[in-house]
C-alpha cells in the first residue's frame, strides 16, 4: 500500500484519518497543505477519480472568506493556489482516492491488499 494523506494539522477528521492507519501499523505519507499545496499532477491524478466539484470544500472558512460563493472562478486554479480550499482529508492508495473520513473504504483498501 501506498497511503498519502493531504489534509492539515487542524482538521480533525485528517487526525482520524492518520490514527486509523497508524492502528493498523499502515506507513503513509502525511502532506500538511497549510505549508506546501498539491500539485498540477496530483491535483489531475485525483481529479480522475474525484470530479473537482466534490473536492472544494463550500463549508470551509477559506471558502466563506474568500467570497467565492458570489464570484466565477477557474475552479482547478483556485484549488492549486489555494489547497486549504479542499476538502480534507484525501487519502490516496495508488490510483484510489477518497476525501473525508471514510474508513469503511480504507478497510476494502486494506483486505484488497491483503489478499493480492
């Protein structure tokens, strides 16, 4: 398994998400978009699986702050200049990506793993 997690230190459902797969002695990559945002080849490996619309996060403080409710944006650009306005945690296992806390899927992910 090859498990990122892309979220930040606050959020608390991106805590969860780190404690369900340390519990389960699951190594994985930990990127705080506080400090450092997700690339253009990320941000495209994620967007094949998750439609963009589902990962801006419209109940965040960034998303209220900025207004963008009332404003016509570039919604890929938005996203890459400004990560926190995702919503977070995406987990990524290879090809697989699932945002918020969705441990039910981690565990297919896991017995999927398993098994091979």
């Amino acid at each position: 398994m090859n498990i990122q997690i892309f979220g930040t230190k606050k959020c608390n459902d991106t805590k969860k998400a780190e404690r369900f797969f340390k519990e389960r002695g699951i190594k994985y990559h930990f990127r705080n978009l506080a400090e450092k945002g997700i690339s253009k080849g990320e941000l495209n490996n994620i967007k094949n699986v998750i439609p963009l619309e589902e990962l801006l996060d419209k109940e965040g403080k960034e998303y209220k702050k900025r207004n963008l409710e009332y404003m016509v944006y570039d919604l890929e650009e938005e996203l890459l200049e400004n990560p926190l306005l995702l919503k977070t945690p995406i987990v990524r296992n290879g090809r697989k990506v699932t945002t918020g806390y969705k441990p039910e899927v981690w565990k297919e992910w896991i017995n999927e793993d398993k098994n091979n």
